[in-house]
C-alpha cells in the first residue's frame, strides 16, 4: 500500500472549491465537496461533470490553498494528494471542523480504552508506562485530551496493536463516528 493510501483519512463534509488553469491561462473555478481529508491528501466529490486538470488548487472555507495532484478519479469523486507531500498539523487543524476534530478524539480514546482493556491494564498502570499523570488516560480515553503522536506510538507497542488500528481502525461499537459511551 503506497504511503499516501496509509495516510488516516477523518471523514468530513465540507465545502471547498477547486481551482485549475484549462490551459489557455483562464482560470477555472469549480465547487466541490470534500468528503475525506489527511495528512497527504482528500476525497473529492465534484458538484458538476467538469473536468478537472490534473494538478490544481483546493480552496477550503477557512481561505486555506492547498496545491494538489489527481491521484485516481472514479466518475465525480477524486481523489487528491497534496503536491507538497503533507499537510502540516496547523493546515489539517484547519481541515477539520471542531466538531470533526472532536468526534475523531472521541473514537480514538474509545479504540485505546479497548486496547487497554483487552491487554488487562488499569488507567493508572497505562499512565505509568506511557509517563503522565494518573488523571490523563480516563481524559484521553474520553476523547477531552490530545493523545500526541509520540505517545499514541508508545500505547500500540504497549498494548501490542498497530498505530494505524488505534488511530483509524474499527470504532467500538461498530458504527463509525459514533463512540460507545458505555
């Protein structure tokens, strides 16, 4: 699987427009909706049949320009990856609705409760491994706290799953965006 498709993808529906030169120096505008986002691209789905270059720019609501490539196209969805290689934590923050970065937390803290639980540790003891106070894991397990990167790596070695499983892999509960409160 190349690099790009690994990339954890945050389902979102949002707003953009996509913009490409028709190549006589006009400059075309066409709205879409981006369905997914990542760290090394997004999901389109374009608003018309127009044909779209096969480099262009996304424009995202918040006014943020991101230079992009095709990377496959199936009818009216493409899909994209960024020509600068990835997005930065700023730019994929401003991706993401609040709501969206929210929920994400959410099922993340939900798939590392599972994990924890699976392997037989206690909040404390996982806290003590991964090196934070005892009241951080029951917060990040909530989705009300930040897992940083470098962490959310130490809990897969820890609990023996795979980074991508705790950051993108099934919800608990089955249903995706929803997270099992229970």
């Amino acid at each position: 699987m190349s690099e790009h498709r690994a990339a954890a993808r945050h389902h979102t529906l949002r707003t953009g427009i996509v913009e490409f030169d028709n190549g006589t120096g006009s400059i075309i505008s066409v709205p879409c909706t981006i369905r997914d986002v990542s760290g090394t691209g997004v999901r389109l789905a374009l608003n018309s049949s127009l044909w779209v270059a096969e480099q262009f720019t996304l424009i995202f609501d918040s006014g943020l320009r991101k230079a992009c490539r095709v990377a496959w196209r199936k009818g009216r969805l493409i899909g994209s990856a960024f020509a600068d290689g990835y997005a930065s934590p700023d730019e994929q923050a401003v991706m993401m609705t609040a709501d969206e970065q929210a929920r994400h937390r959410r099922e993340i803290g939900a798939r590392v409760r599972l994990a924890r639980e699976t392997r037989g540790y206690t909040e404390v003891q996982l806290a003590e491994l991964i090196g934070v106070p005892p009241g951080f894991v029951p917060l990040a397990e909530k989705g009300e706290a930040d897992i940083p990167l470098y962490q959310l790596m130490h809990i897969a070695d820890l609990l023996l799953v795979s980074l991508d499983r705790l950051v993108a892999g099934p919800t608990p509960g089955g249903v995706p965006g929803e997270v099992d409160a229970a």
